[in-house]
C-alpha cells in the first residue's frame, strides 16, 4: 500500500538561427561573403571547412550546418552567374587622312562608356590611337578596344598654273611612290606632256588618294 512519486522538467535548447541570405546572381569573377556566425556554435560547410564565413566564387550551391549545444540548423545559399555581354569592335582598321569611320556595338538594355568620354553605342572617329568601350549590362562591365591607324595622303603638287607659247607642251609631274595615276586625259603616267587646257589627276598611293590640277 505504499507509493511513491517522482519528477522531472525536460526543457529544449532552441535551434541556432542561420541565414545565408537571399540566393544572387553576380557578375562572373564576383566573389559573395557568406556569414553564419552565431555565438557559441561550430560550423560545417559542404566542403568541410568550419569558418564561420565562406568565399563563393563560383556558381553553385552552398550550405552550411550550424551547432549549439548539440542542436543543428542548416542553411543553403545558391550562386549563379550573368552571362556576360558580347562587346567586339571589330578589327584594328586604317582609314586615309582626313576620312572618318564610325565604330562602336549595340547591346541591349547596356549602358556605354567610350574612352572620349561619349556615352553612346557608336562614335566617329577621324584620328590615329586606341579607342574603348565599357559595356555595361547586370552591373557587369565588359570592355573592348580597337586600333585606328591613319594613312597619309599622297603628297605632291603640279605647280602653279602657267602659260606656254603656242605649239608647245610643259611637263606635268605627280610623282609619287608607289603611286597609280589617273589623269582626266586617261593617261596613267606619273608625268604627261600637257598643251593649253586644264590638266587633273588623281594619285593613289596606300588606298588613299589625292587630286590635283
């Protein structure tokens, strides 16, 4: 006829709270910090390592088990990558003095930043250097460059106008090296033997050329 009683309280240490994060996507070469510290606990992340915070550099999934006191939460934190924008401006090109030529692409939605400082897609250029373009789409900057070469004009001179006595011709000399002529006569000589009249051609030396009469 004897009894007896006991008791005991069974309390539950709460779960650590983690949080990686919303998952991002960033620029290819970006690097995200992931933070689950939490006082008192250890850490194990999908590759093994037990820091508190973790470098993703690459795309793909992370995760992270978070321990106190025995108790575990697991957090996951998914990386992806823009797919960068395409930015070609073509090969290096050479254009004749005092010509110009248009350069530049079209991406779009991006925004663009040329090294003259001009904020459109394209650009006029009419001198000798290297020109760039920053493209900018996600917050990605891609950049290309290109080379633009200038090529003189063929440079020499008929003279000053002249008058010459009746029956006779003046040597007419548009020498140039490796020039081809083309004089209004038809003649494709460097030198003609010109009568009265007006006397012009054009000299080509390099893909570019010059008049004169």
């Amino acid at each position: 006829g004897c009894s007896a009683s006991d008791t005991i309280n069974v309390s539950f240490d709460p779960l650590p709270v983690v949080d990686l994060g919303a998952d991002r996507t960033v620029c290819p070469g970006t690097t995200v910090l992931l933070d689950a510290s939490t006082p008192g606990a250890t850490h194990l992340w999908q590759d093994g390592s037990t820091a508190s915070t973790f470098n993703a550099a690459t795309p793909g999934t992370y995760t992270v088990d978070v321990t106190v006191n025995g108790c575990t939460t697991t957090d996951a934190f998914v990386l992806g990558n823009f797919t960068l924008q395409t930015v070609d401006l073509g090969p290096d090109l050479t254009i004749c003095q005092g010509q110009g030529i248009t350069i530049g692409t079209t991406v779009p939605g991006a925004m663009y930043a040329w090294s003259t400082g001009a904020a459109s897609n394209t650009i006029g250029v009419s001198t000798a250097g290297t020109y760039w373009l920053d493209v900018t789409l996600n917050g990605c900057v891609v950049r290309d460059e290109v080379e633009v070469f200038v090529t003189p004009l063929p440079a020499f001179d008929l003279g000053l106008d002249r008058s010459i006595c009746p029956g006779t011709t003046t040597l007419l000399d548009a020498t140039v090296a490796g020039g081809t002529y083309l004089w209004n006569s038809g003649a494709s000589t460097p030198t003609i033997n010109a009568g009265p009249g007006t006397h012009g051609v054009t000299v080509t030396a390099n893909g570019c050329s010059s008049t004169d009469a």
